[in-house]
C-alpha cells in the first residue's frame, strides 16, 4: 500500500492507493551499499598487490638477464650422452615424435556471461532489455490527472509504460560506463524515444572517491535515481511528480561522491548539472506545463555558476539487528527558474526506509520494507504585470509512505 499526500500553494490534497504484486527484489539495499564498500576497497587493494608483483617481476627479470649473459660468456657442456652409431645394414632410427597436449575443454556458454572485449577479462558488456506494461481500468473520470508521471499508465486498457535497453560494461581498470536507450508509448497513441541516462564512472579512485559525468538520474532521495522497472509499485508518487517532474530530476552534468571511511554505510554526493527543460522541472523550465503559475516564461541563459542546478545528498545505512536495515537520507536541490530574471528554487527533501528480512530467508524472501520521502519546495515567482502577478515566494510540500 502506497499513501500519497501532495499540499501546494492553493489548497488541495491528493490521496492515493495502490499496489502491486512483483517477485523480484528491491534495487537498493543495505547489502548493495555494503558490497559496494567492498568493492571498493577490494580494487584498491588490488592495484597495492599489482604493484608488488610488478616490482618482484621486475627483480626476477634482471636475475635471468644476468644469469643469461654469464651463460653466454661460459663454454657450453653438453650432459646429454651421445647415442650410439647405427651397425651397418640397421635400418635408420626414427626421432619419436612429440604426443600432442591434452586439449582443455572450453567452459560452457552462459547467457548470464558478460561479453568481453579484446580477449581481456577485465573489459566486459553487459547487455539488457526491459519491458514494463500495464493494464487496468478506473472510476476516475480523468485518469491522466491522477497519474502525472511521464511513464504512468493514464488510459483504461493497456499502457506500454517503458522499454529500455541498457548497455553497461569496463573498457579499462579505471572506468566503467551506462547507457540507457528508453521507448514509451503515450496515452495518446505516439511513441516516443529518449536518451534517459548515459554516462561514465570512475572506478579506481583514491580515499573512496568517485566521480561521474554524463547524462545521469539526479542522487535525489530514494525513488527519483531508479528505473520505472524497479519501481515497487506500477507508477511513480505524486509528491514527485509535482515537485521533480513527470519525467524525474535528470540533467547533462558531473557529480562527485566520498564514501566515508565508517564502518556502516555513509556517502556524501554533490551534482551540478544543467538547470533548463522538462527534466529539470521546478528550474529553467519555460514549458507550457511547467510550474510558472500563471506567469510567463523568462529566457535566461548560463552566464555563471549561479546559473546551473546544485544538488547535495547524505545517506547513511546500517543494521540495527541482523534482520533489521535503516537508511536515511537528505538532499536539496538549488537552482534558478523561468519566473523572473533572479528568481530561483529551493527543494529539500529527506527519505527513511526500514527493512525486515527472515534469518530463514531464500534469495531475499521473506521480506518487509517500509518507505517514507518527505519534499519541500520553495518557488520564487517573479511579478508578471500583464498577468496582474505579484512576486511571492509559493511553498509545496508533500510526502508518500509505501
């Protein structure tokens, strides 16, 4: 069961139930961030011990070219007795030819294998393809206007709500990178196609740090940087889709992150990306359906930093018991908007999730979580005279629990 509450600058409530049965598990998990640490720390230990062997290879070469070089110089003994001539009338003795080597037999072919790529088994591709479809019907005489989401299902029937095709894989030990080519199919009948994420990720770093550039889901909150296919229920909340857009927080950009030196899990993010179009919805959004309140939209360009879009985030995640998880996180989101010449927009935001999973549990089953996001917006709208607009500071707020 999901409850939503959305609260804007006029009064209004929404309130929203639903739910899903699906059979995988969440994409976020305490195991996940842990692991993640690991693998941290297990790629910085294994560039210390390339180092080492590299340096004791280096040693051993230059014993073998010494002791070469003192081969050459010394007569060479042959230790090998001499056979005996053949007698005379003796049929010439034949040389025995060599047994050929045992051929080793070739693993077997997995499709779960990663592809790799000029024969180095760090170099991989992998290769993926979702599809998320729904059907169903309402009582709403206006289905849209309680599903906002870019890729909620809005009509009665069947909605064919994402198609994603995913390209994920290393050409070298110190990046990784991510594509992800996505196809929906509106209530109106249209397809359409869209680049939703591509971008590269360090991987080799020093003292836990990372850095990402591309086209990239914002690090805001729990639900805005994950796929509709992990989504737990059919469609995305409404405080979201309110205050981040139909189509989520996403941007061109760069974003740095520290993994903190704890014994639990606790990262620190810093985005700075492009604060213009749909996906950057309660910013320089001058689209007809943007958040402008009735006020026309304001061209404004980037002529200084102050003029791209800021997002921090902190989580933290650790075991409370050995079948308890907490994660908490805050974000805030700052940049300016299309409402005035300096206006600008402020969003905060802090999410708490709770996790139960049995001792006796198979691949994660049986399982309980508990999901909480709470956002808040501040929109500095500037004055429109021909609107009859003044300047005001408007205030949302929202949360959703599932």
């Amino acid at each position: 069961m999901r409850i939503s509450v959305f609260r804007g600058w006029r009064p209004a409530l929404f309130l929203g139930l639903g739910c899903i049965a699906h059979g995988q598990e969440l994409s976020q998990s305490n195991q996940l961030h842990q692991l993640q640490l690991q693998v941290r720390q297990m790629q910085q230990t294994f560039e210390q011990i390339q180092q080492q062997h590299r340096q004791q290879l280096e040693a051993l070469q230059k014993q073998i070219d010494a002791l070469q070089q003192q081969l050459r110089a010394a007569p060479v003994v042959s230790t090998v007795p001499t056979a005996a001539p053949p007698s005379a009338g003796s049929p010439p003795v034949e040389p025995a030819a060599a047994k050929p080597a045992a051929a080793q037999p070739a693993a077997p072919w997995s499709p779960a294998d990663p592809i790799r790529l000029l024969g180095n088994p760090r170099n991989y591709l992998n290769l993926s393809f979702d599809a998320l479809m729904a059907a169903g019907g309402s009582t709403a005489s206006d289905v849209g206007a309680l599903e906002p989401g870019g890729h909620d299902p809005k009509v009665r029937g069947f909605t064919v709500q994402n198609l994603e095709t995913v390209f994920e894989g290393a050409v070298d030990p110190y990046f990784r990178a991510q594509a992800n080519l996505i196809a929906h199919i509106d209530s109106e009948g249209e397809s359409h196609f869209e680049v939703e994420e591509a971008f590269a990720e360090t991987t080799s770093l020093p003292w836990n740090l990372q850095v990402k550039a591309g086209q990239y889901l914002t690090e805001f909150g729990r639900l805005n940087p994950t796929h509709p296919h992990t989504w737990a229920f059919v469609d995305t909340s409404l405080v979201n889709a309110r205050l981040l857009g139909p189509e989520g927080l996403r941007n061109p950009g760069a974003r740095v992150s520290w993994l903190l030196p704890t014994r639990f899990y606790s990262e620190l993010f810093l985005s700075v990306q492009n604060s213009q179009g749909e996906t950057a919805w309660s910013f320089r959004n001058p689209g007809e359906d943007g958040p402008l309140y009735g006020r026309s939209p304001i061209e404004r360009g980037v002529s200084s930093f102050s003029d791209l879009l800021y997002t921090p985030r902190y989580a933290v995640s650790f075991d409370a018991t050995d079948t308890h998880t907490l994660l908490l996180g805050v974000s805030g989101a700052f940049g300016p908007n299309a409402s005035g010449p300096d206006t600008a927009t402020q969003i905060y935001g802090a999410d708490f999730t709770w996790k139960w999973r049995s001792r006796r549990h198979q691949a994660g089953f049986p399982f309980v979580t508990w999901q909480n996001e709470f956002l808040w917006r501040n929109y500095e709208a500037g004055p429109d005279e021909a609107a009859g607009l003044p300047a005001e500071t408007l205030r949302d707020y929202g949360f959703y629990s599932q």
